[in-house]
C-alpha cells in the first residue's frame, strides 16, 4: 500500500523524509516559520489548525513551513502516542523505536538554516491560571497557554526574547475571545531547571541548538473542535505577523467558516482511475474497484490517511476522524484505456478526463466507446453495456448513492472485464460543471 498528498499548494519533502512538509511562500525568504501539528494523536485542535494553514492560506512574504500530521499512526488512532509519548523522545531516541525515523526528521527540520522560529501545536488539559482556582482553573492545567522552556534564547537570535513573544501573542489573543474565561497565559516550564521531563521535548530540543520554539496550547475543555482551531489560527497568525509574514486566508476567521472548513474532506483518488469526494460521503462504499494489492492512495486534504485491514476492507481518515469504510471488489486494471468520455446533457456533449466528476441538472447519457462497457451504479437495466443510455436521477437506487444527500452515483468504465476508471455524477439543480 503506498499513501502520498496531492494538492494545489506547494508541497516537497526533504530528502529520504518521511514527513509530510509543505512548503508556502518564498524560497529566499528573510525569515521562515516552521508550524508543527500532531505530535500527540488526541489533539485535534492543533493539526487541523495546520491543515486549514496548509490548504486555505495563501502566503505573500517570507515563508511557511508546515508538518500537519507528525505523529500520523497516534492521529488514526486518536490516542496520545501509539507507541509512547512522542514528545519525550527528542533527548534520546532508539533506532528500533517506531517512532525513530519521524523524531530525526522533524530534527533536521527543525535544525535547516532556513527556520528563524518554530511552533509547535497541542490541545491540553483544563485552562492554566497561575492561581488556583479549581479542578480545571489551576497551575497544573496546560489549556490556552503559550509554552516556553525559558525566557531568553542564548543566542543572538532576533527571535531569542521568548518571554517576549509569548506575552505578544497572549495579549493579542485576549483580544479575540468568544468567552471571557478562555483567556490565555504564558506558561514557563523553566524546563532547564525545573522539568526534567520537558528536557526530552521538541521545544527544549530546538532551543539547546539555538532555534527559538514555542508550543500553543488550546483547551481540550473547550466545547468544539472549531473553538480549538479557532485559537490555534489566530495564535498562528500572531506568529506570523511577528516573522514578517503577510498572508491572505480565503475565510472569515470564524467559528461557522471553521466548522464548514472541518466537513469539507476533500477527495480521494485511487491509483489514478478513481476519484471519491469525501465530503458528506456514507459511512460504507461496497465493491470498489480496486486492485488486491500495491494501491495507491492520494488525498487532497493533508490529513488524509488509510489503513487496510486483515479482509483488505480500506478504512478512510481525515485526522482522527473514520469518514468512510470502502469494501473492496478486486479487479485488474486494463490497457490502453480511453484517457477521457463524453456526456451528454440535454443534447449538449462535454468531454471529460478519465476519473473525474462532472454535473448534472436531471438526466445524462455517456457516449459509447469500441470496446468499452460502461457500468453506472445504481442504475437497473436489462442492458449489459449503460453507455449509450439515458439515465434519469429517478433511475438510480438512493442506497447506491456515495454520499448522504443520494445526489452522486459512480460511473465506472470496462475494457475486456478489467477495470478501467471510475468517475462521480453529481445531480445538483443550478450547479455548473466542476471540471
């Protein structure tokens, strides 16, 4: 099974990296951000935060970098770390530990001479108060902070006043609050001296090789995710506007844009002759036409991840979130398949790629093609081959639909009974073509 990201942002890796790095904004920049989401698997606020900052933020000056989904295995999961706390192995690490090859390339990461300031996401528990005022209003709590190891960098560095910057950032916030008591503070763990357990952090690591880091720290006692993501972005555009970085976001910074953000799922495709959007998709797909081994998985939304289990039934992620389940039907994949279709609509005739989705007011026919069956699924007929057919929205079985509203059906293609692509009707009243 492979797994990659496609997207229209710019994206690269580092060499031999297993991260998912993306990159936004200018290669010779003056100074670069580097925003980490994921490290901890059950805490979502943070690296959905990064996937909206990797997918809906466009970036005008100096640079951007992102790692959304650090600890991506803990992120399916939605535990804090599947195989022990990430967060604690930055001091010392095995090479048998699984988590190994992740922890040494954030490293280098952290380390490229490009990176003037590094911040890294996390949701935590109750709402830091320097005094105590309960169970979840206390020093112990870690919810909306910004976390420094000390207060000073020991480096001439112009991002070396943590203390600083962190008191910028909490003021800034404070300003932005949907409730009063979700105000933040500054937590300083004054790991060096007083934390021996922080001493194995990401941060700590960072700032003993003499890169200023920082953590957010939003509450897992807030009552949604948009909350969370909420002050996770503005956190993150404070940073960004202390790093000189303009940037313009395609969304009004607010809890209904953040919750429409968190549904849109974006698409799936399959070894390249399969698309799926998986925005409002059901829970369950059957008989997806896919190959019974070495698929290829790639996703539009940078949290998009899959595990196969033992009956080869494909598990679909966006973060922590099970979208859907596809239950596959094996096919091999044919040869010399035609690379596009034609449609007609109301006597009009559009062509499309292969593995594409396209849109509908009320009925459809694809045009036939020498030696190619078309299957529409859905649709009842006596005819082997649906190309050719007209067919109606009132001709499709609801139960076939792939997403909830019973509005989009799949139409897959055939050559010699081996499978060729599949593409998605959408019936929408008013929608134009989506190409």
């Amino acid at each position: 099974m492979k797994i990659f990201i496609f997207s229209f942002f710019l994206w690269s890796t580092l060499a031999a990296s297993p991260l998912q790095l993306i990159k936004k904004g200018l290669p010779d920049a003056n100074a670069t951000l580097l925003v980490i989401g994921g490290i901890h698997g059950n805490e979502p606020g943070g690296y959905f935060a990064a996937s909206i900052l990797a997918t809906h933020y466009k970036i005008l000056s100096n640079a951007l970098w992102i790692v959304p989904n650090l600890n991506q295995q803990s992120i399916q999961a939605n535990k804090r770390g599947i195989h022990g706390d990430m967060n604690r192995k930055f001091a010392h690490i095995s090479p048998k530990d699984p988590d190994y090859p992740y922890v040494e390339a954030i490293k280098q990461t952290i380390l490229a001479p490009e990176v003037s300031l590094i911040l890294n996401l996390h949701d935590g528990h109750g709402f830091y108060r320097k005094k105590n005022e309960g169970s979840i209003f206390n020093p112990k709590a870690w919810g909306q902070t910004c976390v420094i190891d000390q207060c000073h960098l020991n480096a001439h560095n112009k991002f070396a006043d943590l203390d600083a910057i962190a008191n910028s950032v909490k003021e800034n916030i404070n300003k932005k609050l949907i409730k009063k008591h979700h105000s933040f503070n500054v937590k300083n763990t004054n790991t060096k001296f007083d934390d021996e357990e922080m001493q194995n952090s990401l941060t700590y690591f960072a700032i003993t090789h003499k890169k200023p880091a920082l953590a957010i720290e939003t509450s897992k006692n807030l009552r949604t995710l948009e909350e969370k993501v909420f002050y996770q972005l503005i956190a993150i555009e404070e940073f960004m506007r202390i790093t000189g970085i303009k940037f313009k976001r395609d969304f009004p910074i607010n809890l209904p844009s953040i919750r429409q953000l968190l549904h849109n799922h974006g698409k799936l495709r399959i070894n390249d002759n399969i698309i799926i959007n998986l925005s409002n998709i059901k829970k369950t797909l059957s008989f997806i036409p896919i190959k019974s081994e070495d698929n290829t998985f790639l996703f539009t939304h940078p949290l998009g991840s899959v595990r196969v289990t033992k009956s080869k039934t494909t598990l679909v992620f966006i973060g922590n979130k099970l979208v859907t389940t596809l239950k596959p039907q094996f096919f091999k994949d044919a040869k010399e398949c035609p690379r596009e279709f034609n449609v007609y609509e109301n006597k009009h005739r559009k062509t499309y790629p292969a593995a594409s989705e396209f849109f509908v007011k009320d009925d459809f026919k694809i045009e036939k093609q020498n030696g190619i069956r078309v299957n529409i699924i859905g649709y009842s007929s006596k005819f082997k081959n649906e190309s050719g057919v007209v067919v109606k929205r009132s001709d499709l079985q609801k139960r076939y639909a792939i997403d909830r509203n019973n509005s989009t059906y799949r139409v897959e293609f055939y050559k010699d009974g081996r499978f060729c692509s599949m593409s998605l009707v959408h019936f929408e009243k008013g929608k134009k073509d989506n190409e």
